[in-house]
C-alpha cells in the first residue's frame, strides 16, 4: 500500500496479468471536480504526451518482464511517436 501526500503527482501502475483494484481516500475537504484535467488547462494530472518517456519504458519493460501486453496506443508528441 502506497499513500501519497496531498498534491504528490503519482502514477497507478498494474504490471500483473491479474485486475487491480485502486482505493482513493480523502482525508476531509471537498471535491473541487478539478481532477482529471490536465495540466495545461491548470488541473492536477499530467497527460501522457506531457509525462517523462521513460515512465513509458519502464511500464512497458516490467509489463514485458511479467508477460503483460501492453494495450495502451503510442503515445504521440506534436504528431509523432514519443
């Protein structure tokens, strides 16, 4: 169990073969409905094509590890393959 200080940008990853289950606790405040919006337009979640490439690489070499195909599409900057 992992449990990340308010406003750390983290990632959920499922390597596994299996489901994953992820449980999102609020310690008190309100929903803002600012999540799931993208930096860019001053949200809390950075998009694919915005995020570090080797994130990507090493999601997809411990998917390979674990005999996980990935299903995700490229992800693509300003047109091309990141």
């Amino acid at each position: 169990m992992f449990s990340p200080p308010e406003m750390l940008y983290h990632n959920h990853f499922n390597t596994g073969p299996g489901p994953a289950r992820l449980l999102a606790l609020r310690w008190g405040g309100e929903f803002t409905g600012v999540m799931n919006i993208g930096e860019r337009d001053y949200g809390d979640q950075i998009e694919y094509e915005d995020e570090d490439p080797e994130i990507r690489k090493e999601f997809e070499a411990e998917c390979r590890k674990n005999g996980v195909e990935v299903g995700m599409p490229p992800v693509t900057r300003h047109g091309r393959a990141v």
